[in-house]
C-alpha cells in the first residue's frame, strides 16, 4: 500500500511530498524539515474536514462541513486524496468554492482525503 509523508519547512512556506526514503534528513534553508500531521492544529473542525461523496468512478470533496473561506490569505490550497493505487492532488483557487472533484480507475478504492489550509494546516478524512 502506497503511505505518503508530507514534510512542512520551520517557515510554513515550502511542503515537500516523499515517496520513497532511506531515512536522510529533508532540509529546507539548513533547518529539518518536519513531517506535516493531519488533524493536529486547534481549528474549526466544520470548516476544515474534506467530505466527500462518491458517484461511480467520480470523488466529489467538498471541504467542510460549513464552506472554508476561500480568500488569498486563508483558503483551502490543495485537495489530496489516497488510493490502493497511489495518490491524486488538485489546486483550488482564490474565490471559488473549496469543491473539486477526482476520477477513479477502474478497481482503485478510495482511502483517505486530505485538504491543506494555508492557515491552519493538514485536515484528512478516512473513507469507510
């Protein structure tokens, strides 16, 4: 099973995704890099949890239970998803709403949904 590990540098600004490690330090302006952990910033919880529905192939992911504001300075990044067969992620943009949809191939299950706040970090959802 495909496990993907997000590291975030010290200033927030820079998110590397691994792969594949032999355990080597990720630096980013000579200070470690620290592994991104979902669910670990004290947040709206409503405004944060991707849902999702699935249709078919098709992974709707609205973010939120509540709409996450979608501003320049706070807003919803990038939505993840995990698969049995690997990963997917999509950009949303500034002034739209936190709703992106993903195909599924055929036999690929989904796992878990992801969705980064530029403000308050790494929200994930499990799939049943």
């Amino acid at each position: 099973m495909f496990k993907n590990k997000l590291l975030i540098s010290e200033d927030k600004k820079d998110i590397v995704e691994i792969i594949s490690t032999n355990g080597c330090e990720i630096c980013c302006d000579n200070k470690p890099m620290k592994e991104l952990v979902a669910n670990s910033t004290n947040a709206a919880q409503e405004k944060h949890v991707p849902q999702f529905q699935i249709n078919g192939n098709i992974v709707k992911v609205d973010v939120g239970s509540v709409k996450h504001p979608m501003e320049e300075a706070h807003m919803i990044g990038w939505v993840y998803i995990v698969t049995n067969q690997g990963a997917q992620r999509k950009f949303l943009k500034a002034n739209t709403d936190p709703v992106i949809e993903f195909a599924l191939c055929p036999d690929e299950k989904l796992q878990e949904v992801y969705a980064y706040c530029n403000l308050h970090g790494l929200w994930m959802t499990k799939a049943q």
